[in-house]
C-alpha cells in the first residue's frame, strides 16, 4: 500500500511535525510506504510530487486548516482527520485508510 498524507496545524509548529512523525512510525511498522508533506510555519517541507500522487493507493489529510495545492489529488482517495487524531492514533487512521483503499 502506498500512501501519501499532508499534516499542518494553525501554529504549524510541533503537532504538524509530531503528526508526521506518528504516521511515518505506524507505516513502518505496518510495511506500509508513506510520504508526509508537512505544511509548518517553514512553508511545505518534503512536498509530494505529482509522480507520488499518481502512485498512491489513499491520501491521508488534515483538517485543522486549509491545505495548499489540494487539487493534485483530485480523483484520489482522501482520508480526512485532525492534527490530533494522528499524534495521539496513527495507527488506527492507517488501518482506516487502507480499508477504504481496498474496498
């Protein structure tokens, strides 16, 4: 399964890093490939490219704030969380988008 996710929070300071580092944790440990775009208060860091879009299964978004560049994933799978749901359950929003994306 491969996935991408795009995390930020209204300071865009540590819930956006945390909330990828959460994701990129539970993916590992679930074999999964996952690329996180962080949008912080340093502007998108690590940005996903339209060759990972069009190799991902499902994306996985936050929904604190409005996300730049949202329309590269047009016709994509979205998965829509909170900064916090991914700190504090990665593991329970991977499951979740991996079940919609094979369903």
């Amino acid at each position: 399964m491969n996935i991408v996710a795009i995390t930020a929070c209204p300071s865009g300071v540590a819930h956006t890093y945390m909330a990828a580092e959460s994701l990129e944790q539970a993916a590992i440990a679930r074999g999964l490939t996952i690329k996180v775009e962080t949008q912080g208060a340093l502007g998108a860091e690590n940005e996903i490219t339209l060759d990972d879009v069009k190799n991902a299964d499902v994306v996985i978004v936050t929904t604190d704030i409005e996300l730049a560049g949202m329309s590269r994933f047009d016709g994509k799978i979205i998965v829509e969380t909170t900064v916090k749901k991914l700190v504090v359950s990665a593991a329970e929003i991977l499951d979740a988008a991996c079940d919609v994306a094979v369903a």
